[in-house]
C-alpha cells in the first residue's frame, strides 16, 4: 500500500471508528453512579489499536480521551479528575497497538487497554476520589479508598471487557483478517 494511501486510510479508519466508539458511549447497558459505564466503546479503539499499530492508535485513543472529556456529562472533581479519569484513562487503551500482527492480538491488546485503562481509574479513584467513598458498597463495609476503588472501577470494566471479547470472538471468523489488520499487508 503507497505510504500517502496508508495515511489517508488510518486517517480516514481513525474517524470512523473514534465516532463508533462515542455512539457505543451514549449506549452503555449500564452507568455507574459517579462515571464509568458498562458498554463496547472500547472495542472500535483497539480495534483501530491492533490494526495500525502503537503510534497511530495512541494518536486515535488520545483524540477519543478528549471527546470522552467533553462528552461524558462534566463528571469530575478538578483538572486532575479531568486528566486521569479521561485524558490518561483513555489514551492508555493506544497502548493495545503494541500487539499488532501478533497471534491473537486483538485479545492480548484487549485485555492490555483494559488492564492499563483500570490502573489509572483505581489509582485516580482511591486518591482523588476518596472523600466520596461510601460506608458501603456492593453490601460491603469501605474502610479503604483502595478496596472501594478497585470494586468501583472493576465492575464496570470488568463487564465491559467480557462484552468486548465476547464480541470479538463472534466477529472472529467473518472479520477476523479485517480485526487483525491482515487487509493492509497487500
């Protein structure tokens, strides 16, 4: 593929799939109280991740962080809220890339986004958002901000990572060379 149409193909791939992943965010199957949703937005991200590789997935995640920023509804406590809960959570999912063209690597990139997407909400939830944790939760007793910040921001990416490889696998074998990027290697 001539480099100016590979570019204008990740380009144009890019857009397309940022905008699928903001219509997955207004659709969640279910919105935790203070942010955070259960829902695929995730999965058009690194989706685009995997195909294209590390550097143009982390300019795509980081471009949906900022829409994530403006659109989720104002929730956040202050400019740090701001760049942990969205710019860095989000960006982080770009990470995903590192595994393109590797075996089952829109798995591993799945499972990588999420689990570097949870870090950044458990530690921004266990220290900025700690003054709000509630006595109970889940019918538990809270007397940590770390344990409500890890139940808090794992049920919901929990979820929705089972949704988003349940739905790669069903994808797998009528898209799996698309999933994997294999269409760009002509």
């Amino acid at each position: 593929m001539q480099t100016s149409h590979a570019k204008l193909r990740a380009l144009t791939e890019g857009a397309i799939l940022i905008a699928l992943a903001e219509i997955l965010s207004f659709l969640p199957l279910y919105k935790m109280p203070w942010g955070g949703s259960v829902d695929l937005a995730m999965l058009p991200i690194i989706v685009f991740c995997v195909r294209w590789g590390f550097g143009p997935g982390m300019i795509v995640a980081f471009a949906h962080s900022l829409l994530q920023t403006m659109f989720e509804g104002g929730i956040a406590i202050g400019w740090q809220s701001i760049l942990g809960d969205f710019v860095i959570a989000y960006t982080v999912l770009g990470l995903a890339g590192l595994f393109k063209g590797k075996k089952n690597g829109i798995y591993w990139g799945s499972l990588l986004g999420t689990f570097l997407r949870f870090l950044v909400h458990y530690v921004t939830g266990a220290t900025l958002w700690a003054e709000y944790m509630p006595d109970e939760f889940f019918g538990m007793t809270m007397t940590s901000p770390w344990i409500y910040s890890a139940l808090y921001n794992g049920s919901f990416l929990l979820l929705s990572l089972a949704m988003v490889l349940v739905v790669i696998a069903i994808l797998q074998k009528p898209l799996g060379k698309y999933l994997r990027g294999d269409d760009l290697k002509k």
